[in-house]
C-alpha cells in the first residue's frame, strides 16, 4: 500500500502522515534533482524510506519506468506505524475540538464526573466543564 493510500486508510493526509513519518524517522528527506533543458535545474525535496527501514522489511522503494518513484509499506510496516500512532496519540491531549467533545459526551453518558473524566483525558476541569456546557446547549 503506497504512502498516501495508507494515509487516506487511518483517515490522515498525505502531508501529515509524511510529516509523522519523518518524526519516527521512518521517512528521510532527500533531494532530487530535476534537469530543465536550457533552464537551470530544478530541486525538489522529497521524503523516502530509510534503508534501515527497507532492511527491516517495513516497506520497499518502487522506480516506475514512467513516473515519479514512490514508496510503499508492507503489511509489517502498517501495523508498526499504526502502533506508533496510536501510542503517541494516548500519550497527548487530542487536539481537535469535535473528537474532544464526543469523547467528553461519551465518558458523560458513562455517569463519569467532569474531575474524572478531566483526569482520565488529561484536560482542565474548565475545558471539560465548557465542552459539557456546549453538548448540553
């Protein structure tokens, strides 16, 4: 499954996904160098799998005849990202609104109290307080 597959699989776009990748230093960033003819060339910057990555059988690097190349992650590779994600994601606040406060109205609809549900979440009494308030507007 190429990279952007993947990401559009666990709901995360291509650049964000690049960008986590690069942070679990499964991606490197490379330049490559594209030749204009008479114009002077051009350098782009592009994020490829590492080669430790590639050895440890995550994913391979593909070369097309035609077209750009790309990368693509190996069932192995899926689920080691997917880990990675998901650990990061219960070591943080999250950080979108709509998802905090489903997950505030779900714990409610539990009979949690707002200092539990602040502290299993890890966020202010207040914003829990003022996601309670909305659902209940």
């Amino acid at each position: 499954m190429s990279l952007t597959e993947f990401g559009a699989h666990i709901g995360v776009g291509p650049r964000e996904l690049r960008k986590k990748l690069l942070s679990l230093r499964l991606l490197q960033t490379e330049i490559v160098v594209r030749d204009r003819g008479a114009a002077p060339p051009k350098y782009l910057h592009t994020a490829r799998l590492t080669s430790e990555a590639v050895k440890g059988g995550l994913g391979r690097r593909l070369e097309p005849r035609s077209g750009p190349p790309y990368d693509v992650l190996t069932t192995k590779g899926q689920e080691w990202v997917a880990d990675r994600l998901h650990n990061r994601a219960t070591g943080r606040k999250p950080n979108r609104r709509h998802e905090v406060r489903e997950e505030v109205r779900r714990l409610l609809e539990q009979r949690k109290s707002r200092a539990e549900i602040s502290r299993m979440m890890g966020l202010s009494k207040q914003l829990v307080s003022y996601h309670a308030k909305k659902l209940a507007a």
